[in-house]
C-alpha cells in the first residue's frame, strides 16, 4: 500500500527523461566540427617502458624460492 505516487512520480521522471532528454544546439555543434577544433588533445602514451623489480631493495627477497609455495602441505 502507498506505491501508487511512488510508481507515478517514477513514471513521470521517466516519460520526461525519454521524450523530453536535453536540448542540442545544431548550430553550435556543426561550427565546432567544422573548424576542427577539438578542446583536449590525446598524448602518445609509451608502453615499452621498464618495470622496476618492487623486491630489488628487500635484503630477503633472495632467500625466497617460488617452488617452496606451489606444494607445500600441512605438517
């Protein structure tokens, strides 16, 4: 009981987002393509950079053997 209101005002926001979305300047969007002029530029982003060992600076990191892990059992 009580989602009678609830349900129209639902459907109303709705109706006016479907039929009634915003206004588009034609004018405004044929001059901007027109000219070409595009408001942010995309930088080359290079990806064959480098990637830092994260455990080159831990004084342990050579003790550690990955093969240890992989069958280890509970003792």
């Amino acid at each position: 009981m009580g989602r009678g209101r609830a349900k129209a005002k639902q459907t109303k926001v709705a109706r006016a987002l479907k039929y009634g979305g915003p206004q588009t300047d034609f004018d405004r969007l044929q001059a901007e393509l027109a000219t070409g002029d595009h408001p942010v530029e995309a930088e080359a982003i290079e990806v064959d950079e480098p990637v830092e060992d994260p455990y080159a600076s831990d004084p342990y990191a050579k003790y550690y053997d990955e093969d240890d892990d992989e069958e280890s059992s509970p003792r």
